[in-house]
C-alpha cells in the first residue's frame, strides 16, 4: 500500500521553498524551479501518451525504462548533488528550504542519504530556534525508519511528538507520516503474520478523515477519498473518481492513480486493464529514478501466473536491486517472498529446456546417424550402380557390336545369297552358251560331213582355238566373281610378300596365274593336282608357282597359306 500523497512527499516541491531576497539567487533558483517544471511536463506528457499503448508494447517500453534505469537514478544523484551545492552556498531560510528539498528526492530513493540530510538540517543554527523544523525532522526520521521497517522506532519518535506544538502544515505532514508508516507495517504484515493485517489495515485508513482536514489541496482530497472507496469496496466508484481525476493530476499524483486503479480492476475481475494500469505504475516508477516501489515486483508476480517467466524473473531481480539500494526492509522482504517462487519455477523451466536440448541434441545425433548411414549405404548402392551401368554400358557395347557383326553377318549372307544367285545365273548362263557353241560346232560339223568336206573337218577338229577362248572367258569370269568376294585380295596379298616381290595384274588383266592359284588357295582348295586341273596346268608348274611364291613371303613360309586363307 503506498502512502497518500501530500506536497511534501514529492520531490523539491517548489511550493514549499523561500526564494532567495537578491537578483542573482533569484535567477538561480528560478532556473532550478523551471527545469523541475520541464521535467515534471515532459514526464506528464510522457505518462499520458503511453495511456493509449497496447500492453506488448508497454512491456517493451517497460523493458526499456529499466534497461537505461541507472541514468534515470543518475539524473536523481544529479539533482541531489545540486541542490546540496546550492545548499551550502546559500544561508539561513534557503540553506533550510534546500536541505528539505534534498530530503525529499532522498526518501524513495536511498535511506540513508536521507538521515544524512536530516542531520544536516539538524546541524543548522535555525534548527535550535525553529521548532517546527525540529519537529518535521523528528517526523521525516520516523517516515524514514517506518521505510526501514523499524515500525516501533518510528511510533515512538511520532508518540513523542506533542501536536499542540504543530502548525497546520506540520499537523498534516504527522497524519500522512502516520498513516504511511502504519501502511507499510500492514504491508508487512501481509507477508509475515497475515492474520493480523486486517487490524493494521484498519488503524492506516483510520488516518484518512484526519488528513482531509487539513489538506488543502483539491487533487490530493479527492485521491484520499478514492482511497476509502477502495478500502469499504465501492471499486467501481474509486476507479470513476480516478479517471475523471487523472486530468488535473501531476506526474506524482497521476502514478499513484494508475497504481490503485490497477488493484481497483483487479478487485473487478478486469485483469487487463489491472495489467495494463501496473505496467503503467512500474514505468512512472523506474522513470522518475526511485528505488523503494511496489508496482514492480506486483507486475512480477501477475506476469508470473500469465507464464512470463522470463519477465517476472528479471522485474524481480531489478525490484530486489534497488530495494538493497534504498534500504527498504519491506520492499525486500516483499520481493524476498516472491523471488524463490519464481526463481524455482525458471530453474525447473530451464532444466525442462536444458532436458529438450539434450533430447534435442540427442535426436539430432541419431539423425545425423541414421543419415550418416543411409549416405554411407547410398554411396555403396551409387558405387554399385556405376558398377552396373559400366557393366551394363559394356554389354550394350558388346550387343551394338555383336548387333553390328549380325547385321554385317546378315549382309554378308545376303551378299553371299546374291553372289550364289549371280554364280547360279552365271553359270547357266554359261552352262547355255556351252551348248549354243556345242550346237553350233555340231551343225558346222554336220554340214561339213554333209558337204564331204573332210579336210575342212579334220583342221576344224584339231584347232584349239575355241577352247582357249572358252579358257580365257572362263578365268576372267572366275577373276571377276573372285574379285567381288574379296574386292581387297590383291592388296592384301601383296602385305604378306617382300615389296620386291609383288605381284600385280598386267593392264587390262583381273588376275595373275600366281594370284589364281592363291585365290583358289583362299577359297579353300589346297590340293595341287585338282588346281592344276581346274586352270589347265601341270602339277609341277602349280608346284613351281606355290614354291616361288613362299619363297618371297615376308614371314613363316609355313604358314604363309594358312595366313592367305585368312584373307
């Protein structure tokens, strides 16, 4: 539960502070009050522009206030550090009113410091003679120890107080102090001994109807008033009274707004805009530099149950670093409380994902695995394919040439079947002009006999002129047929022989009686005395012919007929 806002619980509230009496501390202080002004605007405009943000996007604005939080705290340390130098260059009433404004930028921010400057204030020589000074520094020391959590120091220096001796301004700064400090032991309560927070509870809000009193300002008035709404459960009316408020409020009073219209949605089952009005808090929070805040670990712990652990985690740990920073007691233990909670659930978390990585990783090995052996097995199967198609590339080879050497062998029967029918026509033709030419020799010899002519007949019957002619058509017929079997014989022939020995045809000659005999030799007829026969020879001249020939081949005159057939 925060405290209730006052003029004096904001920062160097320049309401608050005499100016000084002559032209040169006039422009200073002048010039101080004006940049908190500017910065009091631009944190307003700031707040009012981020009204109409989606929530994702407050978080990340969010994330990015805390992540430059040191610079906003240093901007706190360098005001704080010029309102002491202007302090202690300045005397009496200002030197006062300076120290009292470097208290407040201290309260929220480091405890310490903040009794530090009391002290300071103590050691003025005002202090001695102004008795409201000395007792608003026995009550800012008490607000301070109630920061703390030293609740029974705080009450005892507020028992001690004697109000007769207050003013009016001093009056309301004992009730706030009073019910700030009994707000942050109901606090602590809540988290320690739950069961006696309602009766503490009930003693912080019974200093309400005693501030209003004496507080004059109309914004703070009507933010006290949303505070007994809340408290007796008219939630509905708090949170109308708050946005109609928000128009008129400072920077200050608009963060406490967001910050009880957050816990007014919650008690409404809005958990939205609860959401979106904490996150809100949280930002105003970080932003103005404070370290003693709830709005945080409170988000922490909603962002929590949403599942956002990562978020909560890292809220919680900036909320406990400044709560050591401030020296608030209350604030640690209430991150204290939370931080275990959090802290278990993102270990488990992380050790659910550490499990995924290793089941991850793990999965991806027996992949790799499995992948390495399927590589390895489709790199055999591939080897073996190459293999296969080299085989298969190696038969098709052998089949287009065994295909060839069919085709050729077909032709080769086909040319051997025209050659047969040319030997078959030819030699009937043949075989019919022998008998023309026997049927005309019968009739010349009948004529002649018919004739008495027996002379005639007689040198008819002796001359050997019709044979030889019938030799000579007969070889060249034989040269031609052989010729077309073996169009290359005469070529190859000669290969076998010494260059000087070639045999070629005369002009106008097929072949050579030489080349006969070995064309014979090549057709398969070896025998001497049937070669003789057939070209009209003796056997010694065909054996003369054979032997010359060997004489003259180029390698083993043994098988020089065996290579001729071969031809």
């Amino acid at each position: 539960m925060l405290p209730i806002p006052s003029p004096f619980s904001s920062p160097c509230p320049p309401e608050r502070l005499t100016l000084p009496h002559t032209n040169y501390m006039k422009a200073i202080y002048l010039s101080f009050i004006i940049s908190l002004f500017w910065a009091n605007f631009s944190s307003l405009q700031a707040q009012t522009d981020e009204e109409q943000l989606p929530v994702a996007e407050l978080l990340e604005r969010l994330d990015d206030v805390i992540a430059h939080k040191e610079d906003y705290q240093q901007l706190r340390f360098e005001r704080a550090d010029s309102l002491l130098k202007f302090a202690y260059s300045r005397k009496g009433d200002e030197r006062v009113q300076a120290l009292v404004a470097l208290y407040d930028i201290y309260l929220h921010f480091q405890t310490d410091s903040a009794l530090s400057t009391l002290d300071k204030l103590r050691n003025l020589p005002e202090y001695a003679t102004d008795r409201q000074l000395q007792i608003r520094c026995q009550m800012d020391e008490a607000r301070v120890y109630g920061m703390m959590g030293l609740y029974h120091t705080a009450f005892t220096m507020l028992d001690e107080i004697n109000l007769n001796e207050c003013d009016a301004s001093s009056r309301l700064r004992y009730y706030n102090v009073q019910h700030a400090v009994r707000g942050w032991r109901a606090d602590y309560a809540l988290h320690t001994v739950p069961s006696i927070w309602p009766q503490m509870h009930r003693e912080a809000r019974n200093w309400h109807d005693s501030i209003l009193l004496y507080e004059p300002n109309e914004v703070n008035r009507t933010i006290i008033r949303t505070n007994s709404y809340y408290d007796y459960g008219e939630y509905q009316l708090c949170i109308d009274s708050l946005l109609e408020l928000m128009a008129n409020c400072n920077p200050e009073q608009r963060t406490f707004a967001y910050s009880r219209l957050s816990e007014a949605y919650g008690k409404t089952n809005k958990p939205a805009l609860q959401l979106r009005y904490l996150i809100l808090t949280a930002i105003a929070d970080i932003r103005s530099g404070i370290t003693e805040y709830m709005a945080l670990p409170a988000l922490a712990a909603q962002l929590f149950q949403l599942g956002d652990i990562d978020r909560a985690y890292s809220y919680l740990f900036c909320a406990l670093e400044d709560a050591n920073l401030c020296k608030s007691n209350l604030r640690t233990i209430e991150v204290s409380t939370i931080f275990p909670i959090i802290d278990e659930s993102r270990h488990e978390r992380l050790e659910h994902e550490k499990r995924d990585t290793r089941l991850i990783i793990a999965s991806l090995l027996l992949i790799a695995l499995i992948m390495t052996l399927v590589i390895i097995a489709l790199i055999r199967l591939n080897r073996k394919l190459q293999t296969t198609r080299k085989l298969l590339a190696q038969a098709n080879n052998d089949l287009k040439i065994s295909n060839q050497q069919l085709q050729k062998a077909n032709s080769d029967l086909l040319l051997s079947d025209h050659i047969k029918g040319d030997y078959l026509m030819n030699y009937l033709s043949r075989s019919h002009n022998y008998l023309g030419s026997i049927e005309s020799i019968q009739r010349q010899m009948l004529k002649l006999v018919q004739s008495r002519q027996i002379d005639e007949l007689t040198k008819k019957l002796k001359s050997t002129d019709f044979v030889e002619e019938e030799l000579e058509k007969f070889y060249a017929d034989f040269d031609h047929l052989f010729l077309t079997l073996y169009p290359n014989f005469v070529e190859k022939f000669n290969a076998l022989l010494k260059p000087e020995a070639a045999i070629l045809p005369k002009r106008g000659e097929l072949l050579t009686t030489e080349l006969r005999i070995f064309a014979l030799i090549r057709m398969g007829e070896t025998d001497s005395s049937k070669i003789a026969n057939f070209l009209n020879y003796s056997l010694t001249t065909i054996y003369n012919y054979r032997s010359r020939v060997r004489n003259n081949a180029l390698g083993d005159k043994e098988t020089f007929e065996q290579e001729v057939m071969k031809l």
